[in-house]
C-alpha cells in the first residue's frame, strides 16, 4: 500500500436498532442523539479530526432519514456519499456495494451507532506498518458476551476469534468493536448483491489463507449502544468527560453545558454535570441534574425535578413533574404532578396528563394519550426487556407470584406462540402447588388468544410431558414447577417438539418477542381451543416396555421406592409389577409442597429409605426427585449410590451387558471415569457441562444413554430428557441381563478423586479472569476449550467454568490423589481470586 494514499471510511448506519425501540421506532439509531447530537454525528466529528474527508455511508432501515440529516455532509467538514441496501446484505456485503469507491487505498470502517473517541491516526499508522491487509479495532470490555471475542499472539496477529459466545466459551476479554482498516483486495473475496459478514465470512477466509491480518487494542472510550440502558450510560460518560468528545454548548460553570438562546430562573438548580440545548426555558424551583441531558426547546415548569435522565427536542415538563433515571423522546408532553419511573421509556409525541404515573421499566411507544391520574404498569404497545436475559439454564424462573406473575405468563405464553406456526398444538403440564396452576392457566389463556390449539396434561411428571409433545406431534409444551432446590421460585420450561429445551435462537425470538410485546392478534374467529389429555400415560408405557426389553426374571426382586410426592407414585407401582418386580411405596401421593429439594432434605429421604431396605433385606431402594426426572439409588448392601458412583454403575452395567455402546457425559465428569468406560468397550462422547448441551448429544449423537452427576439419565429413544422412571428400569434390566447384584457392579467402581468449588466473581471481571487464564495455560501440555477451559498437567487437570446466568466461576478438578486434587483445586481458586482482585484494581 502506498504511504501518501488518501484513508477514506464507511460509516455503517443501515441497521434498525429494534432493541432501542422505542428510541427508534420512528428514528434510525445513528440519528439517536447522545450530548444533544445525534450519535453519528459524533462520529463523522472523529473521522473528520484525523483528517479522513471521504466518508460512504450504508443505509437501508429509515435510510431517507439520514440522507436528510448529513446531506452531501459539508456542514461536518466532510464528503458524504451513500450506499443504499434495498435488502440487508450483510456487514461486508452492505460495503461491497461502494467497492467501486474504494478500490484505491486503505479504508476505515465505523459503525454509525457507537460511541467512541479511538485514536484512527494511531490504528492506521499500526495497520500500515504490520502490513497488514485487515486490522481489526479491538478493545477490552468487563462483559464480552454480547460482542466478538478475538485473540491475538504477542505481535498483535489475529489467531482465533468467536462471535458472541457464550461464557463457557470466553477466553478473553478482548472484543471486536466492529471497527476495522482493510486493503481493498478484501473485495476480491466477494461477489456483488450476495450477503457476505466480516467476521462469519471474510475474516476466516483471510485467516484461513493466511493473510496478514491483525488486532489493534485500542487504549480510548469505545460502547455499542445496543441497548437502553448503554444508550443512557453513554450520556453519563459523555458528560463525565469518560470520553474525549466535544459536548455541545457553553460550559458556563464546571460540567454545566448550556446551548444558545437557554433561559434559566434565578432559583433553578442545575446540578453538574448536564447538558442543555438550545432555547431550553427552565422555571423557578426546579432541579435539573445531576447526569442529565435536555434537548432543544424544552421548557420545564415550576419545580419539575429531572435526574439522570435524557429529553430530548421540543418536550414540555409541567409544575412538579418528577423524571428519574428515563429517556423521554422527542415532543413529549408531560402535564402536572406526573412522574416517570426509572429505566421508564416515553416514545415521540406522546402526552402524559395530569397526575399519571409511568411505573418503573415501562415504555410507551409513540403517539400515546395516558389519562390523567391514570398509573401505567404495562408497557403500550411493546414490552422491555425486565431482566438482562429471560432464560436461565432451565428455562424463566422467578420468585414465585413476586416476578413470575400471571401478567409475565401471559407475554412469555404469547411470546412463545406467536413465535410458533399459526394454529400450532401446544402441551401444557405442571406439578400440583397453586402458584404453577396459576401461571399455568395464565399461559394456557396467551396461547389460546394467539390462535394455538392447547392439550392440557394438568399435573404430570416431567418425562411423560416431554413424550407426550414428542409423541403426539405437538409443536412445543409448556412446564410449570417449583424451582429444584428452591421452593419459592417458579420454573416455566418450554420445550420444542421433540420435547427438548428450545434452541438458543428459538429462546432469543421468544425473548424478542416478549421484552417488545410483538405478539400475534388472532381474529375472534381463529382463537386456539383446549382439551384435555386422555392417554399420555398410556403412550408413555406403551413405548416405555417396548424399549425396555427386559429378560424374564431369573430371581424374584424386591425393591423399596420412596416417590417423593411426586406425580410418579399414581403410576410407577403397576409397572414395577408388570416388570415383575415386588415394590414397597414411600411418599407415594402427589403434593409438590412436600417433595425433598434442599439437599438436607434429600439426605433425609435418602437415610429413611436406607434403612428401610437394610431392615427389610430388600435388593435395592430408590428416591424420586425433580417430578421424576432424577434418581438416587440405595444398593443390596446398604450404599448410598448418587454423583459419579451412580453415573459409573449405570456405564459399567451398560458396557458389559452391550458392548461396544455409545455414552455421552459431560466435560465435568472424571477422566478415570471415561477410561475405565473406554477400556470396557463403549464409546464416550463428550459434551458441554449444561443440561441442553448433553441432551443435544443424546439425541444428534444416537447414544444409547447421556447422564450427569446428580442422578439424571437421558435415553433419547424414549424423550430427550432425564427420566428416572426408565433409568431406574434400565438398571434393573442391566442387572438382570447381567446376572450381577449391584453391589458386586459397585465394587469394581474405582474412587474418583474430584474437587469442586464456587468463586463469586462480578461480570465486569470474568473476562480477565478468561484472558488471564487462556494466556497461563498456553504453557501447560493440554487445554482443552468444549466449555470454559480446562487444563491438564500429566493425569490431573482443572476445569474453570463460567456460570452463564451467575456472577461465578465452577471449578472442578481430579487428580490421582485427593490431597493433590484438593491443592490443585485451591491453587486455582486463589488464581481466579487474584486476577478477580487485580481487574477491580
């Protein structure tokens, strides 16, 4: 590349900004104003600052907006052109159409909606001198989930990058910011009008290729404002001088910016640090600040107090109105003694009237009348996102009636319907406490209202839910039960049809759909109707001995069942019997209230049933947990078998009875464990240590069974999910077919020396504490990244884990030795807390 060659940029600006909405409802986001001027703005002001003059611009969503807005750019000291997409193409296709503008010399490229100060001379002069053919802008942000983790060797070479990953699979901190200076013969890898993306199409290309391409780390300010509340963050910062931007107006005291033509009382209070805009009129007694940004021509009336907020253009605050904490867009009209709550979102025009009251997290999408004195708890017409993410491992779970309320199962329930085929069949089942009967019938009134057909179960064991939506063909199924582990907490779990865990795009549509209430609107006619399941039991049993293939009995046996009050006591004794086992029943009634879930309780349970078996001189006991989904086992001789023990007996029986089985178990589970199933004969697949990711494997893998260490065992020829009722029948069988006791199996299970701890840790840190470790094991002999990282050193290792929805980090480790695993296990508990420390620094 020539020296002297003149550094033009593409500003990307074609995208539709849906998570800001209601701010971009009716604006493109790079025209969403930060500092009283519009966010890409800011950026043409830093394009312009480093001497880059010939800007292209990609639009498509509201593209007329900012072509009207920038022109041919001259009032920006810049040379605007466009790029106009009639449909998206992609990151790197959407460039590709100005390639015809580019083709002579380096080019910058910036997206229209962050924000930054990035210092562009310095990343081009590191461009120039590595030679390189793309340089990716990176920087380091304490949460990389929602961004593209890259990581580069100790020149700066782009060795491995991963888009959006989830936190098992973090290993830096250090992110792509979409901001990038490429050579044009990245052209030559595309073809006009096809969709092509940078980083999921170009940049493996190069890399694969062995292009130059390398990984400037940025030392400035840099956000993506994806969401409402970074959209508000921004303006703090901006205000705060966090970022090297100018503010606009008149600094008439430290952190007070006032624009032209501002008229303030006497006895106004401005608190530093705010920003006015122009014409603002600002009345007696109010209280304006502290973090707090007003557009142009607003008026506020007599003591109005507004804190930590954005206004924008042309609004009207009456006498004593209170905003705190919320973004009120342009021309809203908000009369007296009305309040808007915090994270609360007011859309264009809308028009508040006397004494309403706009709760906490709502948002109003433009051109709204809320009526005087009226309180809005719901947002109109499209949702907000309540938490950071609406699923958890298991599915959406919340105190129960305090966060999973009837109002939430009836979004979630629309959210997921509207998300299915019209006039879709969708199961619904629970267990028996009143708070999932609740939410149960609350969802059962969502679906039913966006046209989808509902087979209810009522109150059902888990495993037959997900055989019966498999079995029948319904599209999905909706579960409501307590929280295992935890009483005062709601589970709702959606199921797809094969009656596995939705996918993570079928839970980010859902998500999508619930947090903007975009929900179907069914005509009157065309509403969903509902029956009630007659035979799922039936089917469930039907299928359940045609895959059991149990031998005849050679031996009578006797085995103690303690059902926990869980549903599967109505069934599970005639089966026994029809397996030719006698059964003596515990706790056999359904009462959800009652079932063991603290692990104290379970102990108990499992004491009980121990002793009961040893007196009776039974050959085994079992306890039902989880509505029937887990399992632990008491052996003839009085052992309690959970955990890797009870995982172990279940392989070892399962190899020796069929060899050359397949079996899956997850990264957490020993190595010892694996070799003694390998030297059996089976295959082991290894899979990630959550839930889905082993039923995944279960299921595309055709494995003859996936199990966990709490008892959970999956036989995907039956459901996709743990079902103690056929795992316990299975081990039975497998003994049989054996001609073992389970003691005898027990005794040839070897001891698994394994640690386990928990390190709290904030978001903000666990990517250093990714980095930090990804950068220590490149000097150990074998890493192993499925799920988080773990690293081994001769036969012992250790397996640092993220949790995805918890501020921790799991830790595993197995040695040889329980004193070893024990040290290797604190060794890395004080790594994590040492760099933890030093990130907060």
């Amino acid at each position: 590349m020539s020296p002297r060659a003149k550094v033009k940029a593409v500003v990307m600006a074609g995208g539709e900004g849906s998570r800001l909405r209601p701010v971009t409802a009716q604006r493109p986001k790079p025209l969403a104003p930060v500092g009283n001027r519009p966010i890409m703005e800011h950026i043409l002001g830093l394009l312009s600052r480093h001497g880059i003059t010939e800007v292209v611009s990609t639009l498509h969503y509201l593209a007329d907006e900012v072509q009207n807005y920038f022109g041919d750019g001259s009032e920006f000291d810049v040379r605007m052109t466009y790029a106009i997409e009639d449909t998206p193409l992609g990151t790197a296709g959407s460039v590709n159409m100005a390639r015809e503008r580019l083709k002579d010399g380096s080019f910058v490229i910036v997206s229209g909606d962050c924000l930054t100060d990035c210092d562009l001379t310095k990343a081009i002069e590191f461009h120039r001198t590595k030679g390189s053919v793309a340089t990716l802008v990176l920087a380091r942000v304490p949460n990389p989930l929602e961004f593209g983790v890259v990581i580069t060797d100790d020149e700066g070479r782009v060795v491995r990058f991963l888009e959006k990953p989830g936190w098992s699979e973090v290993f830096s901190d250090t992110v792509n910011t979409g901001m990038y200076i490429l050579e044009p013969e990245v052209f030559e890898l595309m073809e006009p009008g096809k969709i092509y993306d940078w980083s999921r199409d170009i940049f493996p290309e190069l890399l694969q290729a062995g292009k130059p391409m390398f990984g400037f780390i940025m030392e400035g300010y840099w956000a993506d404002l994806g969401s409402l509340t970074q959209y508000r963050e921004a303006q703090r910062h901006l205000l705060a001088r966090e970022v090297d931007l100018p503010v606009p107006g008149n600094e008439v005291t430290p952190g007070v910016f006032l624009g032209p033509g501002c008229m303030i009382d006497e006895t106004a209070q401005l608190i530093p640090p705010l920003a006015l805009g122009a014409n603002c009129k600002i009345r007696a007694g109010a209280v304006i600040g502290p973090h707090t940004v007003i557009g142009d021509n607003a008026l506020v009336e007599e003591g109005a107090t507004i804190e930590r907020s954005v206004i924008w253009d042309s609004a009207y605050v009456g006498p004593n109105v209170g905003i705190h904490s919320a973004i009120c867009c342009s021309r809203v009209t908000i009369k007296k003694d009305a309040t808007v709550g915090e994270d609360a979102v007011v859309g264009d025009r809308c028009l508040l009237d006397v004494g309403a009251s706009i709760r906490p997290k709502v948002k109003l999408w433009p051109d709204k009348i809320i009526e005087r004195g009226a309180t809005v708890t719901m947002s109109l017409v499209w949702g907000h996102q309540w938490r950071v993410s609406l699923f958890r491992d298991l599915g959406v779970a919340g105190i129960s009636n305090i966060e999973i309320t009837p109002d939430l199962a009836v979004r979630l329930g629309a959210a997921y319907g509207s998300s299915l085929p019209p006039s879709s069949r969708v199961v619904t089942a629970r267990d028996s406490t009143r708070s999932s009967r609740m939410i149960k019938r609350a969802m059962i009134a969502a679906f039913l209202g966006v046209g989808c057909d509902v087979s209810d179960m009522r109150s059902a064991a888990a495993p037959i839910v997900r055989h019966h939506t498999k079995a029948m063909g319904a599209a999905g199924a909706a579960y409501v039960r307590k929280l295992p582990g935890n009483t005062r907490v709601t589970l709702i779990e959606l199921f797809d049809s094969r009656g596995a865990y939705l996918s993570r795009n079928m839970e980010r549509k859902v998500e999508n759909a619930h947090f903007r209430e975009d929900f179907k609107r069914t005509d009157p006619e065309d509403l969903g109707v509902i029956d009630y399941t007659s035979r799922a039991i039936e089917g469930y049993q039907e299928d359940f001995f045609r895959l059991l293939d149990m031998p005849e009995p050679q031996r009578a046996m006797r085995v103690v069942c303690d059902y926990g009050y869980s549903p599967v006591a109505s069934l599970y004794p005639a089966m026994l019997a029809r397996m030719g086992i006698e059964s003596v029943s515990l706790n056999a009634f359904n009462d959800a209230k009652l079932a063991p879930r603290h692990r104290e309780d379970v102990e108990r349970h499992v004491e009980h049933l121990r002793r009961i078996v040893d007196s009776l001189n039974y050959h085994l006991g079992v306890l039902f947990t989880e509505e029937g989904e887990r399992l632990t086992v008491v052996d003839d001789r009085g052992r309690v078998l959970e955990g890797n023990k009870l995982l172990a007996a279940m392989g070892m029986l399962q190899s020796k009875a069929e060899p050359n089985s397949s079996i899956a178990l997850s990264v957490a589970a020993p190595d010892r464990l694996v070799r003694l199933l390998e030297g059996s004969g089976s295959q082991v697949i290894r899979t990630k240590a959550d839930v889905r990711s082993l039923m995944s494997a279960a299921l595309d893998a055709g494995v003859s069974f996936a199990g966990d260490d709490r008892g959970g065992f999956i036989h995907p020829a039956l459901h996709p999910g743990y079902d103690a009722m056929f795992g316990f029948a299975r081990l039975v069988g497998l003994l049989k077919k054996t001609g073992l006791r389970l003691g005898e199996v027990i005794d040839e299970v070897p001891a698994f020396m394994m640690g386990y701890a928990q390190v709290k840790c904030p978001w903000e840190a666990k990517g250093s504490v990714m980095r930090s470790l990804t950068e220590f094991s490149r000097e150990k002999e074998r890493v192993d990244t499925l799920d988080g990282i773990k690293i081994y050193d001769g036969e012992s290792w250790v397996l640092v884990l993220p949790d995805a929805v918890e501020p921790l980090f799991h830790v595993f480790a197995e040695s040889p030795e329980q004193t070893q695993t024990d040290a290797y296990l604190d060794d890395y508990v004080r790594r994590i807390e040492a760099i933890r420390a030093a990130s907060l620094a």
